[in-house]
C-alpha cells in the first residue's frame, strides 16, 4: 500500500490517493467477499431485493491504518428491531494473538441512530484501547438516512483509521482483521414491514471471529508496507539492503522470507525465540546482488518443531543487520 499524507477524517474519500489505493468489493457474490447471508426475520419468503455493494479500500501512512468505504446502499438506516444498521463492522487484532470469544476487539462505524438524517454513531468496545481508533461518515445529496419517505437513497462513504500501534503492530508487519458491511434495506421506523424489509451482512474474513464457532480463516492480512511504488517505466536498481515482511505471517506450518542485498557478499539469515535464543540458521553463505527468499518451515535446528510463539528473523549482510518478527500459530 502507498503511503500517504495527513488527511482530515470527513468520510469523502475525495483525496487523490483513495483512487488508486488497494481495495476488496464486498457484497453478495462477489468474488473478493468471503461471505454473507440473507434473513428476513418472521417471513421465509422475502426476498432480498436491495442488494447493496461497498468498496472497501486500504492505505497506511505509518502505522496509521486508513479504511475507507464506498457503498451504493439505496436505503441507509438501522435495522428497527433490533441494534444493527447499516455500515462498517471491524474485528480487531493484537499483533500476534487471536482474542477469545469475550475479548473480541470491536470497531464500529455504523448508523446505530435511528434518528433521520443522522451520519454514523462510531463505537470501540472496550477491550480496544481509547483512542486507538477513529472515522466519520459522508452523505451525499440524495441520502436522508432513517427514512424512506425521499425515495432511494445515494449510498454512503466512510474514512476510518486505526493506530495500529497500539495493537503492537510495526511498519511491515501483517494486521490481521476482519471486516463486515451490514446492508439493512426498508427497514426504518417509518418502512419497516417483516415481508419486506432485508438483513443482510456480508463480510471479508468472518461475520463473528469467533474461535468458538469459526475455526478457520477468521481475520484477512492487511500488510503495513515499508516499500515505496515503483514506476514501471524506469529500470529497476538495487540500491539498497533491503528485508522484506515475511509471508503468510502468522503462519502455519512455513513462511518465506525475502531480502534484496545491493552486491555480491556473505549473507546470514537467523531465527531467534522471544527470549533471543537461537532457533535456526538458513542462511550463511555467499550471494549475488539481488532479491532472494528462502522458507522457515517451522522447525528448530535440531530438526523438531518449534512451538507457537512469536519470532524474530535476522539477516546480517556485511556489517549491517536487519531484524523483523513474525508468528508461528499452530
């Protein structure tokens, strides 16, 4: 992801850099959307008749993780029955650890109001850290939200950001989240009718992150790059000692592990425990200048595996050292 300049959190999304920035479409059945459904409570035979897209988009400037949200959503409101409402749902992490069922990290963006014409309500449950998040909402004109009585609405944008380093996470490391869009159509105060009103979240990762009840694929990578864009139409050159985050991270059972030396020379690549002790050597040999990668496949020097844990991987070129951790969650 690109780095980009200080923005003010208004939910327009209208800053140069959101239109080129790396982005997930979540809604039902497409593609980059891991999953989703469709209820109708007290009523089988509804049909979800307002199906709604949001383009989800990420940029990082730091550690200062930046989400934003473009939806088509043509009835913006909450869910009168009941606490959902339209918007961004996220589940967060610590860097290396996934919470349990009742420490679940929430992030919410969402119009939990009721009230018309009101944006979002942004919400941090406690287990986040004060401050450690931040968004706003933007309704264009055509959107009253909470009501149905103006015709179809013009969707809604959202800009979040997460400090990410007060989850533990550093530049180049992998933020593992979940995100939810939940799309609740006709169903205001003033609209609601159970044979007609939808619920539907759709969600990239999981709807839940519960290890109770969703063993695999809970939380997505979002990966805090310390690269900078490359113009494709200048030759590349390596100029600089460079160690890249490793990937997957967490992972299980193996990684790789890649790094760009800028000439020829011995290159040592370690990996230590948490307590610095020495874990493996996969490296230790002469290189040419160039980009190389080799795989951690989880296992001591004594060819045992290694426990779950968090690791360190440290790569020596000359007289210069680079170090990095990822995890081994098993």
């Amino acid at each position: 992801m690109q780095l980009i300049p200080n923005i003010t959190l208004d939910g327009q999304l209208n800053e140069d850099f959101w239109a080129n920035a790396e982005y997930v479409v979540v809604g039902k059945d497409n593609a980059l959307s891991t999953g989703g459904y469709y209820m109708q409570w007290g009523d089988t035979l509804n049909s979800y008749t307002d199906r709604s897209d949001a383009i989800i988009k990420f940029m990082h400037k730091g550690t200062d993780l930046y989400i934003g949200v473009e939806s088509n959503d043509a009835s913006v409101c909450k869910w009168s029955p009941g606490w959902e409402a339209d918007g961004l749902f996220i589940f967060m992490t610590n860097y290396g650890s996934i919470p349990a069922a009742g420490e679940r990290m929430e992030i919410k963006a969402m119009y939990f109001s009721g009230n018309q014409g009101d944006g979002i309500e942004f919400q941090l449950s406690g287990t986040v850290p004060t401050g450690a998040a931040e968004g706003a909402s933007f309704e264009p004109t055509g959107t009253v939200t909470h009501t149905e009585t103006n015709g179809p609405d013009a969707g809604y944008s959202i800009e979040t950001v997460i400090h990410t380093a007060d989850f533990g996470y550093l530049v180049g490391d992998t933020v593992m989240i979940s995100i939810c869009i939940w799309d609740m159509d006709y169903a205001s105060v003033d609209a609601y009718q159970e044979g007609v009103s939808d619920y539907a979240p759709n969600w990239w990762g999981t709807q839940w992150a519960d290890p109770n009840f969703e063993k695999y694929f809970m939380y997505r990578g979002v990966v805090l790059s310390d690269q900078v864009a490359i113009d494709n139409e200048q030759p590349l050159t390596v100029t600089d000692f460079q160690l890249y985050p490793n990937v997957p991270n967490p992972f299980n059972p193996s990684t790789t592990i890649a790094f760009r030396i800028p000439g020829d020379s011995n290159v040592r690549l370690d990996i230590y425990n948490v307590l610095g002790q020495h874990v493996q050597t996969l490296v230790n040999t002469q290189l040419n200048q160039g980009y190389h990668s080799y795989v951690w496949n989880g296992t001591t020097k004594e060819n045992c595996p290694a426990p779950s844990g968090i690791y360190f991987y440290k790569i020596t070129y000359g007289n210069t050292s680079k170090v990095a951790k990822m995890v081994l969650s098993k």
